[in-house]
C-alpha cells in the first residue's frame, strides 16, 4: 500500500477537487483528506491517498498536469511503511510477479 500526498496549484473553478478526487480513484487511491489554502485567482491544494498505485509516478504526474484546472503540481511525495519512495512496481509493470 501506498501513501500519496500531492501538492497542487489549481484555479479556483467549482469542481476541481471533486475532478482531482476522481482521477486519483482512477489511480488505485483512495481519498483521505485535503486542505484547501485561498489565493487571489487560484487556490493552493494538498490531496492525501491511500492504496495500491496502478499506474507510474510519470503517469501520475501526466494526469494531475492534464487536468485543466491545475496550474503546477508543486509536490509528488509517494511513500509506503512511512519511508519516501522514487520507484515502485505496479501489478501493470512489466516484472511484477
């Protein structure tokens, strides 16, 4: 299992929580907690999830970037047993057994 935190600067259109929610469900997390910070024209946003990632940290990245609503994916940390991790293997890698 994996602990995802993902620190966001998105504008402040209605909707974009529930639209970065729904794409980390996609990813095999599942949502715990946010926190939510006001600007001026945008909003800055941490995401906490929990699960077993089915996708790479790159793809991960790519669809957070590909979400209109995100201006700058400021943090990615993916953690698991409370040590930080830069690589993982998914059950769609390539040697997952």
């Amino acid at each position: 299992m994996f602990d995802v935190t993902i620190e966001l600067t998105c504008s402040r259109k209605p909707g974009t929580l529930s639209h970065l929610i729904r794409d980390i469900t996609r990813c095999g997390l599942q949502y715990t907690r946010h926190d939510i910070s006001h600007q001026n024209n945008h909003c800055d946003m941490t995401i906490v999830g929990h699960g077993v990632l089915n996708c790479s940290r790159e793809d991960l990245l790519e669809i957070l970037n590909d979400i209109p609503e995100v201006e700058e994916v400021r943090k990615l940390s993916i953690s698991r047993d409370g040590h930080e991790i830069t690589t993982f293997r998914t059950e769609f890698s390539k040697d997952y057994i």
